[in-house]
C-alpha cells in the first residue's frame, strides 16, 4: 500500500508512524511516499513532490493502492499535472476523503476507475471505522447498504439525524464526496458527469452559509436537476458558527431539492466521523430516501487477473 | 436550465449619472440589517446629496441569514427596479443569497428601464450577471449602509455615480498618520506589463461560486479586479486555481488583486491550516506567470478605504518597476 499526502501535510511524524503501524495492523505491506512530511506553504512539499509520490506508486507494480494519510488543502493543484493515462492503465485502489475528493472524482471521471471515499488514514481512530476501511479495500463482494440511524441505540445517540427531504426511489452511478473539495471541480476540464447519477456529499468545519454557496453553484449549473438523486452524510462541525439566524443545511438545501422534486435524504452514515462507512465512487446503486438506505448494486473492487 | 455560457455583452449600456432630486431604491437581495435604525445614518447622508429614497416592501424579512425568501427578495429587486420613480438601485448590504435569486430575474424586463445599479460583495453574483445579460454598466462600489464610510469611499462612490465624467486614475487613500500603516501597501507590482480591457470582476467566492454555471464571468480580454474579506490564504489559493483551471481568467488583459482584507493567516473565522503562506505569497505564485499586469493592494472591495468601479467600462493598467497607473478611462454614465 503506497501512502501519500496529496494535500497538506499530517501535524507530526507521529501521524504517519501510526498510520504506518495500522496499514500493517490491517495484514498489508506500508509504503510510506519520500514527500509525505516535506511542506511548503499549506501543503505536504511542493506540487512536484506530491506529484512525485503519486506517479511514483502509480508506475510500481508491488504497489496495490495509494492511501492518502491526510487532508486540508491542495489536490487541486495537482489535476492538470496527473498522468491519467498510467492512472488508468495502473487500475489502481486509490482511498482518501476531505480534499482528495477533488482528485477522486476526477480520476474516476477520466478513467472511469472506482475510487473510495473514505476517511484518511489519519482520521481512522476507532475499531469501527478501521473494521469498515479494512472490509472496503478487500471485499469483492457487493457491499452491505448504508442505512441511516432510525432505532434503538443509533437513534437513541442522535449521532445521525436522518430527515427524508423528498421521497422515492432512484439508481445510477455513485458520484461526490466532501462538498467543499468536490465543487472546485465545477467549470473546469475534471468536472465529472453527474447525469443519472446518486450525488453524495458531507463536509467538515464549514458554517451551513458558506455550504450553501456551493450547493447553490450545483442547483444553477443544472446538475442538480439532471442526478437521479442526492443523499446526504455527515457535516462534523459544520453549523450556523457565529450566525444566530442561519438555519441548517437541510433547511438550505432542502427548498431546493424539494422545488426540483429530488429525490434526497439527510443523514446517512458516511463522512468524516468516528464511525462513518466509505463510499465507492463510480459504483452503481440505489437509494432508497423515506428508508435512508443505499444499496449497492454491484462489488467496488475485482480480484486482479 | 440553459447549459450555455453568457459572453461578453455585444453593446454597452451605460446608466444615467444621479443627480439631486433623485429617488435610489433600497432593497435587500442578500441579508439585513440586524438594526433597522442603522438606516437613519443612510437617510442623513443620503440627504445631504440631495437624493430621496424608497424602501424595498420586504427589506427586513429574514429567512436563514437572507432578507427573506428568495421569492420575496426577487420581487423586491425586480418592483423596486422597474419602479419608474426609481432612478437608481441601491443594495442595504452584503452576507449571502444574490446567486439564489439569479433564476428568478427577469433579465429582458431589467433591461428595458436601464439604471444606476451599485454594490458589492455577494452583490457581484447580480453585478456581473446583470452586466452580461443586458449589457449594462453595473458599479462594484460601497451600498446603502457603506457609501458614508471614509472620505476616500465616498468621493470615488460620487464621483462614479453622480458624474458622467471619467473616473479617471485612481490614486490611494492619503496615507494615515499612523506610524505603522495596515498591510498590504496598495500597490504591489506581482507581474510588469500593460494592459487595457473593459473592466470586469468583484468579490473573488462569487466569481468562484458561478463557475461552472450558466451566469460564470466572461473575463477574456478585460481588466479583471477580485477582492475577498475574511478567507485563509488556503481558500484564496483554492477559488485562484478553480479559476485558472476553468475560466478564462488567463486570458485577462491584466488582474488586480484587492486588499482582501482579514485574510491574513489565521485571522479567519473559516478552518484554518497549519502551515500557511500568505495570500501575498498565493498571488505570486498563481498569478505573477500569465503574462499580464498583475497588481496587488488596490483599496478596492472590504477595506475601510474603497474606491468604486463600473463593470463593462474601459480601462487600463500599467504596471513598471514599482510604478502603478490604474486609469478608468471612459466615462461609465451618461
């Protein structure tokens, strides 16, 4: 497993020790990349570095999948630099969340390879969240729905607040991730198609206003319109932050789902929290919104010929 | 929903300059204000220009951190505007919700009553899109609640609106006497050149919150301006490179970057990451290499100090050595 940073930079060398150690811990051989503790400004070294690091796995044939061990800011970068072509034909697993959503979706949209978004490997502090990260990058088998937290103890915990925005029952394709990172695609070559398909996303520490910009960029560019459907995980940390008025993100979003008769829930089991599930994204599935269930309709992963 | 993308207006419309006598509508298509009796400084300063008012019908209506529902805010812009006692159209202020409105406006009916129209921030989202839709000369410039604001806001915002006279060069605020003035100084030179174009642009989240839509800015071959206020240089750094790789923003014909101000490192009240540059250090490094004109301070946007510019209207900017001439060139009313 090659490990990478992407964007910016883990807080101490400890993070990636520990992340070394839970690669292991998982059964795999860590590859830790030469940049990953470089920095530069905001990011892990430099565009060449980090782009060095990821190339670098891509063409080496010991290398099953590239992890990225951390988030914050600077994937985008990296787009008009990569090597889709080797990309592709490496057929590589890449896992990453926050800001690798922008380099997920754009890989999966130029390759057509199934990316998982998921928590970075720095995020992955319970059993729970190691068990579900391990079982996604190893499982050939279609994988167990995502349900929202509707009885006994889930609901009881009030961790996931399920709100069904509009009903029905819609398939496609699995497209999105962290809003914030998923949004500076929009207007530029790496944009990828969201017609037919199930729109995902969740962000962290962002206020529901500025949230709301980007769901409005996706509402006026008409792809809202044209998704099958859209569903909701987690937003840690997000709120209305130092607004009194501000009203929450289903609130925000939800005039505009309904308006469209979109058909969207709130409050699946995904995202940046300590329990939350990956999210393959390229794979087919069906979303069931009065149920907060998302099934998916075929495995994410094949075994290698 | 049109899939296609707005380009340059073919012909420019310029508004007529207010003049004493006058009536300006107030209205609210993003937030409010959180005291109503703020507009009392607005109708004393109003008067001494000689202008009178008229009120929005939904001006105080709150929904979420908007002035009320996006319907209710689109029928204030679109009565207030085809009012015809209404000789300009004045925003109350800023926050968030202009983008919302822009499927609900009647563009064509706008553009049959062409009129003085100022603000910026969430405004420009209305600014440009107005701008490209009817070719009309809309003003980034301070609004209701902020046109009084310094002495150096409030001669530009005059000059621009109630004048059809050239702005002409603009200069900086007199320096203060501070001993230790506020960062940036306003006129960096990033990258040489020469530059002329119509003049195009606003509040940087904005510019970046349209791409990718129907209503995103033309900017190929204009002088391009964008500002921000309260953002991490990480997000600048982002929206920047969003653009470069979607707009046309590299074929402007020169960039001025604004103050931004309280976008220093950690200032911010959005997340913060660990190892920053500084927006200073975004700006050299994603822009100094287009080829253009390329300048950095200009009171132009959220600062105290901030000088108004008419979209659409010729310009030019020279920038050589340390040497900055940034002319509005043409008048922008008639």
């Amino acid at each position: 497993m090659g490990l990478i940073c992407p964007s910016s930079r883990p807080q101490t060398p400890a993070v990636v020790a520990r992340c070394h150690r839970l690669i292991a811990e998982m059964g795999f051989k860590p590859v830790v990349g030469k940049h990953v503790l470089s920095s530069y400004g905001f990011t892990a070294g430099t565009d060449e570095q980090r782009l060095a690091d990821l190339h670098g796995f891509v063409e080496d044939d010991s290398i099953a999948a590239i992890f990225c061990l951390s988030g914050g800011y600077g994937a985008l970068r990296l787009l008009p630099h990569l090597d889709f072509a080797a990309i592709e034909r490496s057929r590589k697993l890449f896992v990453g969340g926050d800001d690798a959503s922008c380099l997920l979706n754009a890989i999966n949209a130029a390759s057509g390879l199934v990316c998982l978004q998921a928590l970075n490997l720095e995020q992955i502090k319970t059993k729970q969240t190691y068990d579900r990260l391990k079982t996604a990058v190893t499982s050939t088998n279609v994988w167990a729905p995502l349900v929202a937290a509707q009885s006994g103890e889930e609901l009881l915990s009030g961790k996931h607040d399920f709100y069904c925005c509009v009903e029905g029952i819609a398939e496609g394709k699995l497209v999105g991730g962290n809003l914030t990172a998923f949004i500076t695609l929009m207007g530029t070559p790496y944009q990828p198609d969201m017609n037919g398909k199930i729109i995902f996303l969740e962000d962290l520490g962002e206020q529901n206003g500025i949230l709301d910009r980007w769901f409005t960029t996706l509402y006026l560019s008409g792809d809202l319109q044209y998704a099958a459907a859209v569903v909701f995980g987690s937003f840690k940390d997000c709120g209305p932050k130092n607004s009194d008025t501000m009203l929450s993100v289903m609130d925000l979003f939800g005039d505009r789902l309904q308006y469209l008769g979109k058909i969207s829930c709130f409050g699946l089991p995904f995202g940046q929290q300590d329990d939350s599930y990956p999210v393959p994204i390229g794979v087919n599935a069906r979303l069931t919104a009065a149920e907060g269930r998302l099934e998916f309709l075929e495995p994410a992963l094949v075994l290698k010929n | 929903m049109l899939k296609t993308k707005e380009t340059t207006p073919a012909k420019i419309v310029k508004p007529r300059a207010l003049r004493k006598g006058d009536t300006v509508g107030i209205i609210a298509p993003s937030s409010t204000l959180f005291q109503e009796g703020e507009l009392e400084f607005t109708y004393q300063w109003l008067q001494k220009l000689g202008l009178k008012w008229k009120l929005g019908k939904h001006l105080f209506e709150r929904y979420s951190e908007y002035a009320g529902s996006d319907e209710a805010r689109a029928e204030d812009l679109m009565n207030i505007w085809c009012d015809p006692e209404v000789d300009g159209v004045l925003p109350l202020r800023g926050g968030n919700g202009a983008p919302r409105l822009l499927p609900l406006i009647d563009f064509e009916l706008l553009a049959k009553s062409p009129k003085m129209f100022v603000g910026y921030s969430d405004l420009t989202a209305l600014l440009t899109t107005i701008h490209q839709r009817t070719g009309l000369v809309c003003f980034y410039g301070p609004m209701a609640t902020s046109f009084y604001k310094t002495s150096y806001s409030h001669r530009y915002w005059t000059k621009a609106i109630m004048s059809n006279r050239p702005i002409g060069v603009i200069t900086d605020p007199l320096p203060a006497q501070i001993w230790k003035p506020a960062y940036p100084p306003p006129r960096m030179v990033i990258a040489e050149g020469h530059g002329r174009g119509r003049l195009i642009g606003g509040c940087l989240t904005l510019i970046k919150q349209l791409q990718g839509t129907p209503f995103e800015a033309d900017m190929d071959g204009k002088i391009v301006f964008l500002e921000d206020v309260h953002e991490e240089p990480h997000q600048i750094d982002r929206m920047l490179t969003q653009l470069l790789l979607g707009s046309n923003l590299k074929k402007a014909a020169g960039i001025l970057v604004g103050e931004c101000a309280g976008c220093t490192p950690g200032e911010s009240n959005r997340r913060r990451l660990s190892l920053n540059h500084s927006v200073e250090a975004v700006v050299r490094e994603r822009l100094s290499n287009l080829g253009i004109p390329v300048v950095y301070g200009l009171r132009l946007g959220h600062g105290e100090d901030q000088f108004t510019l008419p979209l659409g209207v010729m310009a030019t900017l020279e920038a050589r050595g340390t040497a900055v001439k940034f002319k509005i060139e043409e008048s922008a009313a008639h």
